[in-house]
C-alpha cells in the first residue's frame, strides 16, 4: 500500500482527492492537510510514503513546507498537484526536493502512476512541465557557454563563483545548491587556484570582469 498525506487549501479539491485516492486498490489515505504547516505536522503522526502537495497555500506554502519534509523525512516523497504550471513554481517546488510536478489536469491514471513512480525514487512530470523543463535546460546551458570563463573552471565551480560574488557565505551556497559545506569549500578552492585568488574579494572582482556577478548568475535553476 501507498500511504498518502493530501495537502490542499481548498476544501472541494482535498475531498475530491481523498475521494479519488481512497478508489485506489493499492492507495491509502492516511491525513489530509489545509496547509503546508499542517502537512509537516501530520508526519509527526502518521506514517507516510507520499505527500500529495499544493504549492499556493496560506501559514506554509507547499515549496517551504516540501522543503522541511525533505530535510525531517527523506523518506517520504513530495508530489506537487498545483494548478501552477510557471518557471518560477516549477523551480520553487523541485529546488526544494519534490519528486514529481503535475498540474491539476492530471487524470486519475495518471496520478496512479505518478504516485507508484515517486515512491521508488523516480521523478515524474506531466506533459506540460516537462517541456518547460526542457527548455529551461536549453536556455541554461546556452546561457552557461556564453558566459563560462575559459580558465579551466567547471559548471559548478562557476556557480559557486557567481554566488560568492551575489554576498554567499560558504553556509548559504550549501543551502543553495543543497550540497555539503566541504563540498562547497572544496569548489572554492579549486576555483581559486584556477584564477589565482587568494580571497573573496578577488573573486568577486573576477565575477564582475567575466560577467558572473549579475542577479541571473545567482540565480538557482530549475536542476
């Protein structure tokens, strides 16, 4: 069995999700929520394989409130179902660790399936989000070779430049690209042996000579 937590603001659609779920021969629903805030809270409950999560709700929306099951419950997988189909709710929700997006279009069969594949470690998105996606990744890595400095610096190395030249402390960076602080310190250091920086003052000044050190450099993708 599939245990399921639906989190939504409006009650119509929580109780026709809960409704549809519990049709499901291999689905049960084990919580509802109203909001984010609740959904992290009912986790401290019930026991969960799936968060059925909205993005647009009120006290916690669904981005913060995947982004604290994500770091309390790695076990349990989110499942964005929004009526949200925009780069910047798509980008909010998987920076934020869910493991699925699909919009409210979704059919029954297609939720079914999407539950199945998120609780085996797959990602899964409907139609319309994964053309996003892949223009997203279109436009970033055509951005990446325009502006990547030809010092030998890797992708990430160059991200890492951009953000220290955005005001990131080593701990932010790390929360930004949710990867370990020795990671992080590692980056740095290869960075700066490439450019020849001895501190962060000269790689801010390398991030403005090569063009990194503008808000869309910063800015995290949708990967």
């Amino acid at each position: 069995m599939i245990r399921v937590i639906v989190a939504d603001d409006q009650q119509v659609m929580r109780e026709g999700l809960v409704a549809l779920l519990n049709l499901l021969p291999d689905v049960e629903v084990v919580g509802a929520a109203g909001n984010g805030r609740q959904a992290v809270e009912l986790l401290d409950e019930v026991t969960a394989d799936v968060v059925l999560m909205d993005l647009r709700m009120p006290i916690l929306d669904g981005a913060a409130a995947t982004r604290l099951i994500v770091e309390r419950y790695p076990q349990v997988a989110v499942l964005v179902l929004t009526t949200y189909d925009d780069d910047e709710s798509i980008a909010s929700a998987l920076n934020a660790g869910a493991r699925g997006y699909l919009t409210k279009d979704a059919g029954r069969a297609e939720i079914t399936a999407a539950l199945r594949a998120v609780t085996t470690g797959q990602s899964t998105f409907d139609a319309a989000v994964s053309q996003r996606l892949v223009a997203a990744f279109a436009g970033d890595v055509g951005a990446a070779a325009i502006r990547r400095p030809t010092d030998g610096l890797t992708p990430r190395e160059t991200e890492v430049l951009a953000l220290i030249a955005s005001g990131l402390s080593n701990a932010e960076i790390a929360k930004t690209l949710y990867i370990g602080a020795t990671t992080v310190k590692t980056h740095i250091n290869n960075a700066f042996a490439k450019i020849g920086a001895r501190n962060r003052a000269d790689a801010v000044r390398y991030a403005y000579r090569h063009g990194l050190a503008t808000g869309e450099a910063g800015r995290p993708g949708l990967g």
